[in-house]
C-alpha cells in the first residue's frame, strides 16, 4: 500500500526492566522497533520515542543524559513526535525524580525530562497487580500490570492516560497529546489498542 512503517525508537537503557513490553509492537508488519543502543543517537526519523521500564530510574536517567538522548528526545519532541513512557520511562518524562529513601540504589533526586508536568518520588511499597484498563483517547480495552516503586502527582495527571476498571485514572498525557505514560506493562498485547 506503499505506506512507511511507524519507526518506533527504545533506548536501550542500562537497568531496562521488561524488554518484552516491546513484542507486541515489534511483531506488527507496518511497525519497525529500533533499539538503541550505548553511543548512537535516537534517529531524527522516529515516529515514536518509547523510553521503557527501569530498575533503577535515577541511575538509568543519568545513562540517558550520558548519552545525549535527552536533547535527541526534546528535538524530536520539537519536530512533532511523540513519547511514551512506561513505568520508569514515565517517571523519566516528568519534571523530578526523587528517591529520599535509596530505594533503588543511592539516596538522591534529579530533573526529570520535563516532558510532563509530575513529580515522582520513589518510596518502599511496591505495588504489584494485574489491571484492566481503558484507552481515554480510543476508549479500546487493555490488560496489563503495575509493578513499581513509586508515586506519580502532577498537573498532567489530570488527563490521565488510561482509566482502570476501578475507575482510578493511570498516567498522565501532555497539554498537545504528544508525551504521554502510565505505569503499565503488557498494554501493547491487547490488539485493538496497539
């Protein structure tokens, strides 16, 4: 049909947790992942910047700015791309992350990409569950699950991402539409959604 497949661009980070959140996409025929990997740049031509789970999102941030994918992020965000952030690639998109406590490694906080109008702070509970969830935007029905440390408020989460069976709202989606993310894994297995 002569269309370009959707370039969807993953920074392999250092600490990634949950590579497999990417199957899905990865296995679509007008999709094309792009891992990125240390020392080469997120590629100018990506439709889509899609920062993926940490175990570590302090240490991982600082990976990311070490490899300059921060400004290739803010660029492409500046030609009319869009991001997507899961778990700690969420936290990553707001404006600060803090770990008081040294939950993930050393006690410590940094700013976030500023990307989306939230603050996270990591703390001690973990949560851990299965979800079901609706799509805000298309209204299309997901299955996945939260595991994470960490609590996500800000501006931006009053368009939330998804809005979960219980009627809770998960993640937080820019002013323009563009940056959006949840904590949910597994959200790209549900065919109508992807």
């Amino acid at each position: 049909d002569g269309r370009k497949p959707i370039r969807v661009a993953v920074p392999r980070l250092a600490r990634i947790a949950n590579f497999d959140d990417l199957d899905p996409l990865a296995a679509e025929a007008d999709v094309r992942v792009i891992v990125i990997e240390e020392g080469s740049p997120i590629p100018g031509d990506a439709d889509v910047v899609l920062l993926p789970g940490s175990k570590a999102t302090l240490a991982d941030l600082a990976f990311l700015r070490n490899q300059g994918w921060d400004v290739d992020i803010r660029a492409h965000v500046r030609r009319g791309g869009r991001v997507v952030g899961l778990c700690g690639g969420y936290q990553m998109l707001g404006r600060r992350v803090r770990d008081p406590d040294g939950v993930e490694g050393d006690q410590g906080e940094a700013p976030g990409l500023g990307l989306l109008d939230v603050e996270t702070v990591i703390t001690g509970d973990k949560t851990l569950e299965d979800v079901e969830a609706v799509d805000a935007a298309s209204g299309e029905a997901v299955n996945g699950f939260e595991m994470h440390m960490g609590l996500t408020e800000g501006a931006d989460r009053a368009r939330p991402w998804m809005t979960l069976a219980d009627g809770r709202h998960e993640g937080a989606v820019s002013p323009d539409g563009r940056v959006m993310g949840c904590y949910l894994h597994g959200l790209f297995a549900a065919d109508g959604f992807r």
